[in-house]
C-alpha cells in the first residue's frame, strides 16, 4: 500500500500533523454514525450526572471516567445537558474509550490494515492501538477543547503516540474544526496526566504558554483525516453554529515503548 510520499512523511516531521483526504468512505462515515445512534438508544442511560469536561480537573476522582478506559461509557456535554432537555444523542459530548474493542462495528472500522501500515511508515514498530473517542460536538453549544497534547493523557518513553481524527461530518471554523500549532511537536511536554494515591492528577512538567492567534485552522471534509504527533498542541473551539461536527478518533501507540503505568488509561 502506497500510503504516503516522502514528502508526506517529511511534512508531518516539519509540521506535526498530516490532513489526508478522502481516506476513508463515506459509506464508513455514514455506519459510524449509525452505530453511534443504536449504542446510545441501547446502552446509554438518562443519568446525565457524567459530563466531560476536557482538560478540567473535575474527572481526577471520577470513577466512571477511570472505568472508560476498558469500557464503553457516555459523557454529557456541559453545556447541551438538561435534565429534560434533548435526545441523549443530541446532548452528549463523547463516548469513550474501548469502542475500538467493544463493539464490532467500531473494531472492524478501526483496526484496518491501512492504519496499522499508516503508523508503521510513520515510525512506530509495533502499532498498538490503545484508546477511541465516538466526539460529538453539538450543534449550538458543542463544547471547547482545550489546548493539548496527546502524549500528556498516552506518555510513553521514547514518545511515539500518534493521532487519526477522522471527519465524519464536514467540520470548519464555525462548527469547531481542530486547531494546531504547526511544528509545536518540537517544543516540550507542558504536562501529564497520570494515576497517583490521590487519584487522577495532572502533573505539570514545563511552564509552556501557547498563544491561540499562533494556531492555524484545520477545516476537514467528511471522509478526510487528520494525523497528529503526539507532542503537537491542539485545540477546538465551541460549537457555536446550527451544525454538528461528529468525528471519530483513535490512538495508536509504539508496543515496543515503554508504557508506565501511571497512566491513568491502563487497557492489559
């Protein structure tokens, strides 16, 4: 499979990321969706007490988000939940983190030969895929993200975690497309996030600023991806339009790193 030109693989060492297009079918796009649908109807309950929140410390003693990690487990956007408020679908913030080994639909899409090839051309000896995200990002109100990195919540030693956020719906800069800081991989780890006796804490390693108007925008059509170096920071703003932005992600990183288990995500 020829997946990536020598300039394919010299950009994403330049700029920390890769925008792929049309890598995926849209008939994918379209199951994805669809199984999203059935899990929520099937599986996702009306306690809508469990929100997420990126980058905030209400999950550090949330057992429920601890059990995401080898589970299917439904978050609630902060600003779309209601007690009688819309659909459950239409009010969560995402579904995470073992979709990739839990439900069929989403195993199948996302252990392709081409991904595992994909990370393999892009310096992993051992692809091992390890977490995914079903984000929703609701029509008006769909929460922010904030500025992060990858390797803070998946840190391996050499560093080797590595992004594919796949467009299911055309995402742009008013239904809150992903931002990133192009060759920001090259700077340090702002921080970790990572298990302790306390429970789930964010342990700042380096004082990083990282001013928002250095960021560029990355509008994706539905089918393209994105592909993102684990130190390389990113963010997306808030849902403020009439559309949604679905997106799938998933996270692959190096078997032959080493994986500590402070982690918080422990999946063997």
């Amino acid at each position: 499979m020829d997946l990536l030109s020598v300039a394919n693989r010299q950009e994403f060492l330049e700029s920390g990321y890769l925008h792929l297009r049309g890598f995926i079918e849209p008939r994918q796009c379209e199951s994805l969706i669809l199984r999203m649908r059935e899990l929520t109807e099937r599986k996702c309950h009306d306690d809508r007490s469990h929100i997420f929140e990126a980058g905030a410390d209400v999950h550090t003693k949330d057992e429920f988000f601890l059990a995401s990690a080898n589970r299917i487990h439904f978050f609630f956007d902060k600003n779309v939940h209601t007690k009688k408020g819309p659909s459950n679908f239409r009010a969560l913030n995402k579904v995470g983190h073992a979709l990739h080994r839990l439900c069929p639909v989403f195993a199948k899409f996302s252990h392709q030969d081409k991904f595992y090839h994909l990370m393999s051309l892009l310096g992993q000896r051992k692809p091992d895929l390890i977490q995914s995200m079903f984000i929703f990002k609701q029509a008006h109100g769909g929460d922010e993200v904030p500025a992060h990195q990858d390797a803070s919540f998946l840190y391996t030693q050499p560093n080797s975690v590595i992004g594919l956020w796949f467009a299911l719906e055309d995402a742009d800069v008013d239904n809150g497309c992903l931002w990133a800081l192009e060759g920001g991989h090259k700077g340090k780890l702002k921080n970790r996030f990572l298990r302790s006796k306390k429970g789930l804490i964010f342990d700042y390693q380096q004082k990083v600023d990282w001013p928002k108007e250095a960021f560029r925008p990355l509008p994706a059509k539905a089918c393209d991806v994105i592909v993102l170096h684990g130190l390389l920071p990113h963010f997306s703003y808030e849902n403020r339009s009439s559309k949604t932005r679905y997106a799938y992600t998933t996270h692959f990183v190096d078997g032959k790193a080493y994986y500590p288990k402070t982690n918080w995500l422990q999946c063997w």
